[in-house]
C-alpha cells in the first residue's frame, strides 16, 4: 500500500511540476504592449522571454523585440470596377477598341471577344472572325482589334473590358 501510494504522488508532484513550467512559459508574451522580446544566440538560436516580467538575455545573446501587430501595409485596392467599350455592330472587316479606366484609377487587367447579333435562340456565333491583338493599353487602359479572316456578310461587334481599381 505504502510503495503505491507514493508512486500517486510521484506522478502527482509531475503533473504539477509540468503545469508550474508551462504557467512560467506562457508569461506575458506578448507583452501588455504587444512587444515580443526574445534572445539570439551566435548560431541564430532564438528564445522568446517574458521582458516585462524582467527576463533577461544571457551575456552571450543579444535581444530583440518586435511587435506583433507589425508595420501598416499598403491600403491594397479600392473602388475595384470593369468598364465596357465595343464597336458598332456591323459586317466591316476590321475593327479597333479602346477601353479606359476613369481618372484616378489603373487597369488590372481585361480582355476583348467577338460578338454577334442577338437572334431568338441567342447570340450568334460568327466564324471566321476573331482577335489579332488583346493587350493592355498604357496603365489606364486595355485594346483589342480583331477581324475578318473569312469575309462575311455577317453583322458582329468587338467588346473590350478592362478591370479598374484605385491602387494608391
């Protein structure tokens, strides 16, 4: 009876030992705050410590502190919008669009396609015809042009779209 209760207690004096370590590890990391301190050893080893509760690096590791939180970024994008041009619909051959980006704003990106007239079971389809150039056109804007490899007397239109959005 006497050798098992002391192997309990063994194992009870662990299991507090061990939650002792952890509450000591734990600390106040990041500090109140939100500096993050740690030591650095000659090999590069970093150990995180607990400054505010007055951790200190040994002599041979130097201290380094950052937050956690970080520098602000860039604001990124805002009033992302596509904005649409197209040519007339008609059977010319050839045919250019531009489509630009409001002032203030730059593209992302866009594309173009050839379209068409709407009939009853939808819009039709015209072979024969398709881009030669799909390409961003300065920083404000996107172009395409496309054209008639077969010549038809079929009406079509060029759409071009870019995407736009305040990048500041």
């Amino acid at each position: 009876m006497y050798r098992r209760l002391g192997q309990i207690g063994v194992a009870g004096a662990a299991a507090v030992a061990v939650a002792g370590i952890a509450s000591v590890a734990y600390g106040h990391v990041p500090s109140s705050d939100g500096t993050i301190t740690a030591c650095v050893d000659n090999k590069g080893a970093v150990k995180i410590i607990d400054a505010e509760a007055g951790q200190v690096c040994g002599p041979s590791r130097q201290t380094i502190a950052w937050n956690e939180e970080g520098p602000a970024g860039p604001s990124g994008l805002t009033d992302l919008e596509t904005v649409y041009a197209e040519s007339e619909l008609n059977s010319n051959p050839d045919k250019t669009v531009f489509a630009s980006c409001p002032t203030g704003k730059q593209a992302l990106g866009g594309g173009g396609g050839v379209y068409g007239e709407f009939i009853d079971e939808g819009q039709l389809i015209i072979d024969g015809v398709g881009l030669i150039q799909d390409h961003p056109f300065n920083e404000y804007g996107w172009a395409a042009r496309a054209a008639e490899f077969v010549a038809t007397d079929l009406n079509w239109r060029l759409v071009v779209w870019v995407r736009c959005a305040d990048v500041s």
